[in-house]
C-alpha cells in the first residue's frame, strides 16, 4: 500500500521577501526532475537536475519526516509586515494541497528547508 508521500506527483516550494534573494524549487516526482533557481539581489544560475527512483524514494522519506502534509495551510505574524513569505504547492494526481507563510513557519520548517538544500546543494531559507 503506498503512502500519502509516495502519491505526491510533484511540490513547488518558494521562499523569500521584498529585499534579498527569493528561491523556488519544483520536483516533478515521475520524471526525477528537480528545478531550483533564484531572484534577487546576488545573480546566481538555475539548477536543473536528474535524479533516479532511490535519490526520489529518499527525498520522499525526508519529505515524510519534515511532515509536510500535516502543516496547517496557513501561518501568519501579524505583527511583521515585511519579512519572509512562503509557499508550498503539494500536487497529487486528482487535488493540489496550498500551504503558505508570513513571517511564520511550521515547527519542521527548518528541517524542510535543508532537504531542500541537500536535494539541490543549493541554498533554500
């Protein structure tokens, strides 16, 4: 029997604020594709990478242990304006899951963030 996480079919992560580097990540989960790429202040080249079934199977797993599928859909600081917003598109084959931030995170939100990190050798904060 599969998982909620072995069904994800693809994620689309971003982070960032008005001033600094915003970073956005997708992970097509069939085809092993993994885009990340950067806006902001420091010009740094996208990233497009492979990866086969168990580098998939293990990023799922770290996916699994940063519960992404349990955070609440929204967290918001309403007493911070600017800052850092978030947002993480969760894509199954029939529903697409939002969860998004403001200068607010899930307790795993640091944990996700270096998956993301280790996935790409890339930075995501």
């Amino acid at each position: 029997m599969k998982t909620e996480y072995e069904n994800i079919k693809r994620i689309v992560a971003s982070v960032g604020g008005y001033f600094g580097t915003s970073y956005t990540v997708e992970v097509e989960f069939d085809r092993g594709k993994i885009t990340w790429e950067a806006r902001g202040d420091d010009f740094e080249p996208g990233l497009i990478l492979q990866l086969d079934i168990e580098s998939m199977n293990t990023f799922r797993e770290a996916l699994s242990k940063s519960r992404i599928l349990s955070w609440k859909n929204e967290y918001i600081d309403p007493n911070t304006l600017d800052g850092t917003q978030w947002s993480l598109d969760i894509e199954f084959d029939d529903i697409c899951i939002e969860k998004s931030g403001s200068n607010d995170y899930p307790k795993e939100w640091k944990r996700f963030c270096k998956v993301i990190h280790k996935l790409t050798g890339k930075p995501f904060e």
